[in-house]
C-alpha cells in the first residue's frame, strides 16, 4: 500500500481509504482516495496495520516508522497518547485541523480531537467529546477552558473535555461546562444595625430570618442572638441598605467596611466580594469553603438552617488571567468530588463573571 507523507498529512488511495476510513473510521475521505492526520498514522504504525510511510519532501527520500514519527515534530505524543487511550476504549475519533479567524488571524479554539458516540463514526452527524489535550507540565488559562465550556453550549455540540496526559502516560478526562448559577432562597427582613469589630461584624439584635431563614453569619452560641457577620456578608448587606453600623449613614458604612475588608485581605476581598453578590443575586447561599480550600461553598435551596441540605458547590473566585497548571486544577476537581460537591470557578473581572464547572469524566 502507498501512503506518502507530506509533513502535514499521509495521503493514500482507493485501497487505503477501504481499508482506514469504510472499516474504521480513519483519516478523511476524498475522490480518489483518503487523507490520515500524523497522529492517525502513528497509531496505525503502532499496531501494526503498516510498517512505514514514505516521505515524499524534496529533502528526505526515507521511509518513516513508528519510532521515528512519533519523535518527530509532526506527531505531538501527548495527543497520541490521547488518541490511542480513546481508540483502546472504542471510540472513533477524528483529529481537528483548527483554521485561522478570519478576522483576527489567530487560531481558534484549540480543539485536538472529535469524539463519536460509541457505534458512530466521522460519517454521522454526531459529536459525544470535544477534547483538548495537554501535558501535566503545561498551563491552561482561564480564557481557553471559558472558551471549550461555552463553545460546547452553542452548535458546534459535544462536550468539552480537558485529557491530562501525566509523566506515566496515564490519562485524566475533566470536564467543562458552562453552568446554569441559579438557586431559590429569597428571603426578606428589616434592616438591622451591627458593629464592626477588627474582622467581622457583630450583630446584638438580628432579625429571626436573618440566620434561620436566609443563612447570613453565626451565632456565637446556640442562641440566635448574637449573631457575627463575615466582612463579606456584612459588606453585602451594607450596600443593599440592611446593615448600619455607629456612622453616618449605608453609604459610609458600606465603604468603611469594604476599606476594612482590603486591609486583611487585599485585592482579593473585591473579586470574593463581587463572586458573593452574583450568587446572592442568583438566591444562592455562599458560606466560607475554607475548610476545603475555597472561597465559598454553596446552598442553592435553603428553607432553614434546621432543615439544610448538602451544599453542591465549591467556589474558587479567580482573576480572568488566571493560568492553570493541570495538577492543581486535578486537585481541586478531586477534592470537590471527594466532598460531593462540584468545583466551580468564578472568573472576575469588574463586575462581570465567567462561570466554569469541572468534574472528573470517564469516557
């Protein structure tokens, strides 16, 4: 059989195309005959359906194995190892040759791998997985996973999933989503006047709801009264008009306590600060997910604290150019699960949030 190679692509006739693409899916189909992505021929020489392929540049005149490709930079061994874990779990995947923008001429989103429903093929119309795949070495930044997630909401169908190849070959599947941030727990009380100590706020005479029914602070003891307010909540709640403090009036109390927030806490009391409003405005509840590591943890249906749930969320507020490295994203991911909960992140940049869900997937 005749495979020739170009440095981009293999190139076979009839017979190739018969025997890759009509029986299994490989390559794409032509008059005449098929195309093989570097990455589908490497497999192909792994198992040992050919020996080799020639190289036709004017430069070389050889015959190219297994070995030789896959240490070549035509083949990344990162996506082949992705490839090949997919194509040994009896998936038909077809490579993505990503274009250029048209408009900006930077590549687009950088999608390695179409992924079909177990039983279809590239000749159907249906797409399961969308993967990107990337070394445990390598960085991802928030923009691209924002981008994989929602481009998955819209036509382009399938879902978006990261493949971690780790220093073993092993592969780890996450996957992304855009969630749906909504919740109903709307519940009202009078305003109410508290006093800020060095780091929160404590609240003599809270309204009966304030606690019991819409989840805002702690009791210091069993009793309702009194109650202590995180600078978060008490910030929140200073700027909607419920709090007052022993000053001038909401404005200023509002302000005395977001300066007071930034000094024990910095820039970060800001992006939290506006990641808390977004989830109260979506009658969420967001409490401290310290003990597991995060901003928040979260309760979407809170009826009373004497009749809580299990919260859903983790909830880490980030800035937008935040970079990922795998192996904490992993760890992050495994905790969330490892509590039954799910690992939220929350992308601020002013008063806008991009939303990204990740949860561990397995094929």
């Amino acid at each position: 059989m005749n495979l020739t190679f170009d440095g981009t692509s293999v190139q076979g006739g009839n017979e190739a195309r018969e025997r890759f693409y009509d029986a299994r899916g490989y390559g794409r189909p032509h008059d005449g005959g098929v195309d093989l992505a570097p990455v589908e021929v490497a497999h192909l020489l792994f198992r040992g359906d050919i020996e080799s392929i020639h190289d036709s540049r004017p430069d070389s005149d050889d015959d190219v194995d297994f070995e030789s490709l896959l240490a070549s930079t035509a083949v990344s061994e990162v996506e082949f190892f992705v490839y090949k874990e997919l194509r040994d779990r009896g998936f038909y995947l077809s490579p993505v040759r990503n274009t250029l923008n048209s408009t900006s001429g930077a590549a687009q989103t950088p999608v390695q791998f179409q992924v079909y429903p177990r039983g279809d093929g590239p000749w159907d119309d249906t797409i399961a997985y969308r993967v990107t795949a990337v070394s445990e070495r390598a960085t991802v930044d928030a923009t691209t996973l924002c981008r994989l997630a929602y481009d998955s909401n819209g036509d382009t169908g399938g879902t978006a999933v990261l493949a971690v190849v780790d220093e073993e070959s092993e592969v780890t599947y996450l996957e992304l989503t855009e969630p749906t941030v909504t919740g109903s727990t709307d519940h009202d009380f009078p305003p109410f006047a508290g006093r800020l100590l060095s780091d929160r706020v404590l609240v003599p005479e809270p309204p009966t709801e304030l606690h019991e029914r819409a989840f805002y602070g702690q009791p210091l003891d069993r009793d309702d009264e009194p109650v202590q307010l995180s600078l978060i909540e008490a910030a929140s709640l200073s700027n909607r008009g419920l709090l007052s403090l022993d000053a001038d009036g909401p404005a200023e109390d509002s302000a005395e306590i977001i300066d007071r927030g930034r000094e024990v806490e910095g820039e970060r009391f800001d992006r939290r600060l506006c990641v808390y409003n977004a989830l109260r405005t979506a009658d969420i509840v967001p409490k401290t997910g310290f003990k597991f590591g995060a901003d928040f943890r979260t309760y979407a249906n809170v009826e009373s604290v004497d009749n809580l749930g299990h919260s859903e969320f983790l909830v880490r507020a980030l800035p937008p150019a935040h970079s990922f490295v795998p192996r904490d994203l992993s760890l992050d991911v495994r905790l969330a699960h490892g509590v039954r909960k799910r690992m939220l992140f929350a992308f601020t940049s002013d008063d806008d949030i991009d939303w990204l869900s990740v949860e561990r997937l397995t094929p």
